[in-house]
C-alpha cells in the first residue's frame, strides 16, 4: 500500500462543526473515559493479586469486569450514527 494512500490530508468538515455533536454523545464519551480508568486501575490491582505476593480481594475483578462491559457499551453508544 502506499505511503500516500495511509497519510489522507484532513479534507471536510469536523464533526462537532456539522452539529453530530450532541450533548449525548459527549456524555458517553465520558463515561466511556471514566469506565477505562476504572478498568485500568481495577486491572492494575487484579495483576497485583495474581502474580505479587498481596493479597487479591473479588472487588478488583469485579470493577475490571465491569469497567470493561460499560466501556464496551458506552463506546458503541459514542459510535452511534
């Protein structure tokens, strides 16, 4: 493939400029940051309890597991359209 069909200019209009922008999508999308924290900062302490001498406690596997379903689902939401 070549170089200069990957490197596209920026050619039309932004989004938020043609009004796809809604205060739902804006919404999502900071659910869809605030569940990746938690999945990251869940997951960081699961890998903790798996293969560091600390003990693992169930709510890290849980907050992983659910950060991870709503950002899965927040983040279609944002794709919506």
């Amino acid at each position: 493939m070549p170089l200069d069909e990957i490197q596209k200019p920026n050619i039309g209009t932004p989004e938020f400029a043609t009004g796809r922008t809604t205060a739902e999508r804006k919404m999502w999308a900071i659910v869809t940051t605030v569940a990746f924290a938690i999945f990251w900062f869940s997951g960081l302490f699961l890998a903790a309890g798996l293969f560091g001498d600390q003990p693992m406690h169930w709510s890290a596997l849980v907050l992983a597991a659910l950060g991870l379903a709503v950002v899965l689902f927040a983040r279609r939401k944002v794709d919506a359209d």
